[in-house]
C-alpha cells in the first residue's frame, strides 16, 4: 500500500471517528458508539503496525489539508 492509499484510510478513520459520524448524528445507543469506536481504534492501530510508527489525527488532517492544495493548484 502506498504512503496516500494509507494515509486516506488513515482519514476515512478519523472522518468515522468524529462524534457526529461515531453516533449517527446522536441516533445510536451509547453501547453502540462504544463498539464503532473500539472497532475503529482498532483499525488505526492496525494501520499504524502497518506503517511502523504512530500516526496522530493532526498528521492525517494536515496530510489531508495538502493534498486537497495540491488538487487545487493543479486542478
């Protein structure tokens, strides 16, 4: 897997981990949003295992913020 196909998978997780998109906008049962978060954190340390070192959810906003940059420079 390349550096950006992680890192995107990297900012699927942190955009799933918000509390709005955590809770379906507070429709979910607290033991519910529990379960999603444990399941994603699990996810992002995976990945992480993955890439060998940690990866804070700054380092993927700010790799999300240049790329989007990027696309409107060159796009």
């Amino acid at each position: 897997m390349t550096h950006d196909e992680t890192m995107k998978e990297f900012l699927e997780l942190a955009c799933n981990l918000s509390p709005e998109n955590l809770s379906c906008d507070g429709e979910l049962p607290t033991s519910e949003i529990r379960k999603r978060k444990k399941r994603l954190i699990s996810a992002w340390h995976i990945l992480e295992n993955n890439v060998g070192h940690k990866v804070s959810e700054e380092d993927v906003w700010r790799w999300s913020t240049k790329q989007r940059s990027n696309t409107t420079i060159t796009g």
